[in-house]
C-alpha cells in the first residue's frame, strides 16, 4: 500500500470532477482488498451517489441538524449520549455499496455561509478516512473547500480540468490554495474532455507552462454521455470505454 490515503478531486465548475471520482470508484473498488470511501462534497448537490446509482438516506447535514437540536433543545444526558455516539452516527450515515462505502455532505438547510458543514466535513473526512485504506473526495467546485482546509490532510491533489485555458488557471489557482492551506505530498492535473491528440498535446503544453504536473488525460466519450442523457448510472458503463481504460491507466499511476 502506498500512502495514498486521502485523494481531494478538485477543479473547475463542470470540469468533471464528479464523473472522474466515479470512474475511479469503478476501477478501485475491484482492488482486492482495498477498503475505499467515497466523499461527496459537493453541498450543492448529491451528484456522486446519484451517478453511481446509490441511494443516500442520511448525509452528514442531517447528522449536524439532530447534533444542533439535541444541543439547544436536549438535557445533559441526551447531550452526553450524542457526544459519545458522534462516530456511531457518522458511520451510520455512510452507504455501503460493493467495494466502497459512500458519505454524501448533503445540502446546508439554511442559507448563508456554509462554514460550519464544512468544518464537519473536515472533522468527518479525519475520522472516517482512518478505517478505510483510500478516501476520494469530490470536493465543492473552486477554491472555497481548499480555503477552508476542508482537505488539509490531503495526501494527493487530483485536479480536474476541461481543455480550456480557463480550466487551467483554475487549477494554478487551486494549486497555489493548496499549497498554502492543505499539506498535500502530491498534485496531479488530469486533462478531461480531450476531442483530439492535437487538442491534448496543446493543453499539455499550456499547462507545462503553468508547472502543473499532468497525470492523465480523459477523452470525450459518448459513453458518458448516453448514460447521462437516459439518466442511467456510470457504472453501467462498458468495461472498453475509452474514458474509463483513461481512468484505469490513471489509478494505475497512482500506486494503489
Ligand atoms: N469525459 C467525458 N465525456 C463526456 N461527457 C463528460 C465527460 N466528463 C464529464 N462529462 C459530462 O460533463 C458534465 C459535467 O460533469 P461532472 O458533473 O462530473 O462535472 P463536475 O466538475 O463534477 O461539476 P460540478 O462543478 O457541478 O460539481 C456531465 O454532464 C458529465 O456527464
Ligand atoms: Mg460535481
């Protein structure tokens, strides 16, 4: 095993993070052994479980929402017990699949700053990721989750970008967070939506001028987009697709 532990998938809006973290789940979960936890950070939308087709009952928002009513509305010994069950009740959240279990963050019921479910998801991601050998994270869009030092422990930072120069200074800028805000061994650029060897080896060569380290490339596949359009999930995907062998080749790098 490596010390690969904790990997934040990072990048731009749209970028396609979510569908990375999910081709990974495809390849990792087939690793024997490996015990894998899936992150789905995103607080705007529980879009990870969704593609892998998972149901999710509880997130970690509605955890924070019955610890803040026991808190404000219980007695001391309804206090104590939740304080002592807090683990409990975190793994009670996570969706068990086959060959990974999945925690989804889950949308902040009031509006505002989403400082506090963020801090919970830190808290989460530290506790949780002890028991398992690999934690992926779908992180939030930007820069905002990297800000926070949601992912301070962070091992490996995937940043996923589209090929477009607004994609790539996006992740420069999600680097230049990281470094100051998480202590990350290892960054990696993964390059998505590729239409043509012509268009990798331009955006490759852009983002060598960034000094951003390119880990793989994905293509456009019409897999994905097939199963997008009839709303099916990724993991109905066939085992040749191209963005899925992309994928394996880039797990494969990563040493697991
Ligand atoms: N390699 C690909 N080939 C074809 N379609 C893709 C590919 N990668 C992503 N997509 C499509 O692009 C869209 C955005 O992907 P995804 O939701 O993974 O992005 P994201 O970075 O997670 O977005 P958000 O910032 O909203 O969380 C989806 O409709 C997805 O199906
Ligand atoms: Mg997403």
């Amino acid at each position: 095993m490596s010390s690969t532990r904790i990997i934040a998938v990072s990048g731009k809006g749209g970028a396609g993070k979510t569908v990375i973290t999910a081709l990974m789940a495809i390849v990792l979960r087939e690793v024997p052994r490996l015990r894998l936890l899936l992150i789905d950070g995103d607080p705007s939308m529980s879009h990870l479980a969704r593609i892998l087709g998972l149901r999710v009952e509880r997130t970690l928002e509605d955890l924070r929402g019955d610890v803040i009513k026991v808190a404000s509305e219980g007695d001391e010994e309804e206090k104590g017990e939740m304080v002592k069950s807090l683990d409990y009740y975190l793994f009670e959240a996570l969706v068990e699949d086959k060959g990974f279990n999945l925690l989804a963050m889950g949308t902040p019921d009031s509006p505002g700053c989403f400082c506090p479910a963020n801090t919970l998801l830190r808290d989460a991601i530290e506790t949780l990721s002890k028991n398992f050998d690999m934690t992926v994270v779908d992180c939030e869009a930007g820069l905002e989750q990297i800000n926070r030092k949601v992912v301070r422990s962070v091992n490996r930072l995937l940043i996923v970008t589209d090929p477009t120069l607004r994609g790539l200074q996006t992740a420069d800028a999600i680097r230049k967070t990281a470094d100051r805000y998480t202590h990350y061994q290892e960054m990696g650029l993964i390059i998505n939506r590729i239409r043509s060897p012509a268009e990798a080896s331009k955006i490759i060569k852009e983002a060598a001028t960034l000094q951003l380290k390119v880990l793989g490339t994905v293509p456009e596949d019409e897999n994905i987009s097939k199963l997008d359009t009839l709303g099916k999930p990724i993991t109905e995907i066939t085992s040749d697709a191209p963005s899925l062998k992309a994928v394996r080749k880039i797990c494969e790098s990563l040493k697991v």
